[in-house]
C-alpha cells in the first residue's frame, strides 16, 4: 500500500494564493505563531498572493486585517474571509430577505447578517427563522438558553464551524464546537455547518482571488486539510497550532495534506517526495512491537518529517497501531 507525500520545488514557485488559516497558522491568540511575519512577508515578495480564510467569526475581517497589520504583515481587508461571511451567505442562500435570525455571537456575526439582507432578532420570541452561532468568549447561559427554545420550535441551526478547541499561547482552549455541543445536547438537534471543512469559505477565497492554482495552508486535519481534499485542493499541514508529529501521522486518509512543514517557511522551502517511511536519505519504519514509528535513518528536517509522517500513514493503512515516534 503507498501512503505519500507529494514533492517538487517551493510552494511559492507553484501556486499563486496561499489561502490562508490564522488560528494556530498565523498567530496563537494575539501573538504571531513561530516565523510567520517572516515567511509570509517572504512569500508575498516572492509573488504569492493571500487569503486569510478563518473559520472563526468572533472578529470582522476589519479586526483581522488591523491585527496582522500590527505584526507587520501587508493585509488588506479584502483579503479576510471569515466564518461570520460564509454563515451569513449559508443563512441568505437558505432564507429569504428580511427573515428573522437569532444571532449567537458577536457583533461581527451580527453585522455579517445584517449585511447578507437579514433581521436580527434578540429572542426566541421574536420567531426567528434560524439560529446562527458563531465563537464568542463572552457566551453566557442566558443566550444559550434563547438560542435552545428558539431551535426547539423550529428554528434552523447554523454554526459557523465545529472546531472543538481554539489554539493559543496557553495550549487549547475550547472553541465553536465545544458551544455548539451544549445546544446540541439541549435540543437533540445538529446544526448545518458553514465553515470549513464545507466548501464554502475556499469557493469564495477563490473566487475572491482569482486564484488560478490555490493552496490551502491550514494547521488542523479536521477542518483545513479535509476541507481541501472536499474541494480538491491541494493543503500544507504545519504543526504550529493543534496538530502534532503523530496525529499528523496517525492521519486517515480523507485528513492527509499534501504537504507538511514544521511551520510557514515550508512555503519558500523544496518539499522531497517521500512514501512509505522514505524520503532521500531519511528512513523511518514502524516498530510492531513498541508500536511506535522510529526514524532509523536522519537527514534534513523536511526529509525526516516526511520519512516519518508516511511510515505513519503506511502502518495506520495496514491496521497497526501507531502509539508515538521516536525521531532520535
């Protein structure tokens, strides 16, 4: 069985828009995640072109853009797509202009409602015809209790994602999915899902960009990287907000990139074509009886981490457990 990543020249050679994630791939809370002013500050000289796709919708593409404009980075607030946006266009696609929505969320989910031709309502009594939730710090029970009673009568349920943790300085802390869990719970209801890993948020970054042979760059298997295999794009994993060496090894294939960086300078740097545990020099095989993939071979990082990584997808592929790696 092959389990592979894919190899070639710089990322910034092949592909013309990057689109991409913040959380955990740009900045970890309100700091910049490990050489990402650098790289992209680089790939944009380069010629790459940015989206900035997000599935949070805590914040306006306006905040964005200010926040990645104090790190240094050249963002323009067209270049900001946001789970407020794509809920807000999932909700007018479904309803009709003018209907009432109960919004769970912040200000910036408000505005993106209101500006996709709709009614904020502020209860459950106001007859709404959907209920939107989007991530916000601020949840209190009492809007989460409007937001149960307005679904159980029959209002429909959108969330802007279900990521269950959101990255920062401190580690993972509970995101849109862990919120979307208690009215779940409440109601017995899923909601509909407008954010990655759906389709929407990279059909509008393209077409917003133009972009002619995109990248998605993301640093979650769950959202960035099965969202691109949904849409047939190509994705960069790097391991700078919730996915680690193993679970990007342990990886099924729907959530495999196809390619993998410790952080954003895989953007400017040659990716090695590696499978089954072999990339260049480096070598890497699994241990049945540790259960453990061992690099038993070292070379340079992107060739190790490749080795590594398909020694992973090759075991998890043939039913054995994959525990730990040891990269000596």
């Amino acid at each position: 069985m092959t389990a592979a990543l894919h190899g070639g020249p710089a990322l910034t050679e092949t592909f013309d828009v990057a689109l991409l994630d913040l959380d955990g791939v740009v900045y970890l809370g309100d700091e910049p995640a490990p050489y990402a002013v650098e790289a992209l500050s680089a790939a944009r000289r380069d010629g790459m072109r940015m989206a900035y796709v997000t599935n949070n919708a805590s914040r306006s593409p306006d905040d964005v853009a200010a926040q990645l404009a104090g790190y240094g980075l050249d963002a323009t607030v067209e270049e900001i797509v946001t789970g407020a946006q794509a809920a807000a266009a999932l909700l007018a696609e479904r309803l009709s202009p003018g209907d009432a929505v109960l919004v769970t969320g912040t200000a910036a989910l408000r505005d993106a409602v209101t500006a996709a031709g709709l009614r904020v309502v502020p209860t459950a009594d106001d007859d709404p015809r959907a209920v939107v939730m989007g991530y916000d710090p601020t949840i209190d029970y009492a809007r989460l209790a409007e937001a149960t009673v307005a679904i159980r009568r029959g209002a429909m349920f959108v969330a802007s994602n279900l990521d269950a943790t959101l990255p920062t300085p401190r580690g993972a802390l509970p995101g849109m999915g862990s919120l979307a869990a208690l009215v779940t719970t409440a109601t017995g209801q899923q909601p509909v899902v407008a954010g990655k890993p759906e389709r929407t948020l990279f059909e509008q970054s393209v077409a917003r960009t133009g972009a002619k042979k995109a990248l998605v760059v993301g640093d979650r298997l769950d959202t960035d990287i099965e969202g691109a295999n949904r849409a047939g794009l190509p994705s960069l994993l790097v391991l700078t907000g919730v996915t680690d060496l193993l679970a990007a090894a342990t990886a099924d294939p729907p959530q495999r990139p196809t390619f993998i960086a410790a952080d954003l300078r895989g953007l400017a740097r040659t990716h090695p074509a590696g499978m089954n545990g072999r990339c260049g020099d480096a070598v890497a095989e699994y241990d049945d009886e540790a259960r453990r993939v061992v690099l038993r071979q070292a070379a340079d990082h992107a060739a190790s981490l490749t080795a590594m990584v398909t020694a992973g997808w090759q075991a998890t592929d043939a039913g054995s457990p994959v525990e730990g790696i040891d990269a000596g």
